[in-house]
C-alpha cells in the first residue's frame, strides 16, 4: 500500500490522537472519523426475507439483462 506524508499542526495532532483507539493507527483513525463505513458495518441492516428478497432480484434483473445483451449480439 502506498503512503503518504503529510505535515498537520500540533493541535489537530492531539485531536487526531485523542479520537484514535489504542490499537488504531492514524490512518484506520482518519478513515474513520472521515464517515466513510466498512461494507461489514451494514450486516444485519436487513432481515433474511428482505436480504432473499433482493438477492432473488437481483438474480432477475442479472438474468434479463444477459439475455437482452445476448439477442443484440445475435442481431449484429
């Protein structure tokens, strides 16, 4: 992973510091505090019905748009 240097003043230094974790660095910590979410942080957000639900769509819609994509290849 490529990094980065960056120069910040010692009062935003002590600000960061004080929001991180122990075990975080200050990259995990400015991610963090930027709100950007990790994909795991939405497990649960669904119900198993709803989350089966969706997957059936999403199946269906992948179904249709595969099959509308081959007949425009066989129309060329």
């Amino acid at each position: 992973m490529a990094t980065k240097t960056i120069s910040i003043t010692e009062e935003a230094y002590t600000i960061l510091k004080s929001k991180k974790t122990v075990t975080e660095s200050f990259s995990e910590a400015i991610i963090k505090l930027s709100g950007k979410k990790n994909l795991s942080s939405f497990y649960g957000a669904l119900s198993e019905e709803s989350a089966n639900a969706l997957e059936e769509s999403i199946r269906d819609a992948r179904k249709s748009h595969l099959s509308s994509h081959k007949k425009r290849l066989l129309q060329q």
